[in-house]
C-alpha cells in the first residue's frame, strides 16, 4: 500500500524539477536570443536562430519565438524577445494530468545604441565629460 505512494512522491518530484528546469531553459534562451539583438550589427534572423539553438540544446520542442521590432537598425531602441512553450508537449507525463499550460517569457532590453545618445540639448562639441563613456540612460 505504501509503494504506489511512495513511487507517486517520487515521479512527482522528478516531474516538479523537470518543470523547474523547463522554466529556467525558457527564461535563459529567451536571454540570450534577446542579448544577441541589442548588440551593433544584430539582425531578427540572428535573434531568432539563437532562441532555436537555445532551445533544441535544452531539448524544449514545440516553442514559438516573438521578437519586436520587426527588424532591428541604427534607430531600434528596445528589443523585446517573447518565447511561449508548453510544459505538456515536453513533460514525460501525459498532457491530462498537468494542470500547466503555456509558459511565457518574455525579455525586454535597451539597444546599445541607446547607450552613445548625446542628452537633449547638447551642442555637437560637447564631450561625454572629458571622456569616451557612454551615458547612462
């Protein structure tokens, strides 16, 4: 009689880490796509393959991969990265018994061109106070 429950607590807590670690899979891969599109030169194919790279190495299927904007240039401000996966499609339980819907994480950073903007007001022979350092902004 204690055997079923004791396997049931087992199975339970090695599913309960496999979501764990599907959440920080997602949250890391959405990262790392997210960082990989605010640097100079970054492109919506660059972002997108990263998240896919990311996510096939955690051997997470069936995720969709947002990013905005559309495209990234000189003039991109933010780049927001949003990666929705279900737990179920990648549980070893089937779907029935997970409660657990989609998981969504979502990224948002400033691009670093953002980074090297003169403040408002500045004349064009202004320096960054004596030095190169980009501003905080």
């Amino acid at each position: 009689m204690v055997t079923p429950l004791f396997f049931m607590i087992v199975l339970g807590s090695v599913e309960i880490a496999r979501f764990m670690y599907f959440r920080q899979a997602i949250d890391q891969a959405t990262y790392e796509a997210c960082r990989m599109g605010v640097i100079t030169g970054a492109r919506i194919n660059t972002v997108r393959n990263t998240a896919n790279d990311m996510l096939a190495a955690y051997g997470i299927t069936d995720a969709a991969v947002s990013i905005t904007p559309s495209s990234i240039d000189e003039d991109t401000e933010t780049v927001t990265v949003t990666i929705t996966a279900n737990f179920a499609a990648n549980s070893w339980v089937t779907p029935e018994y997970l409660p657990i819907g989609n998981t969504i994480s979502t990224v948002t950073l400033d691009h670093e061109n953002q980074a090297y903007l003169v403040p408002a007001g500045a004349a064009d022979n202004d320096t960054l106070n004596n030095n190169d350092e980009p501003l905080d902004v």
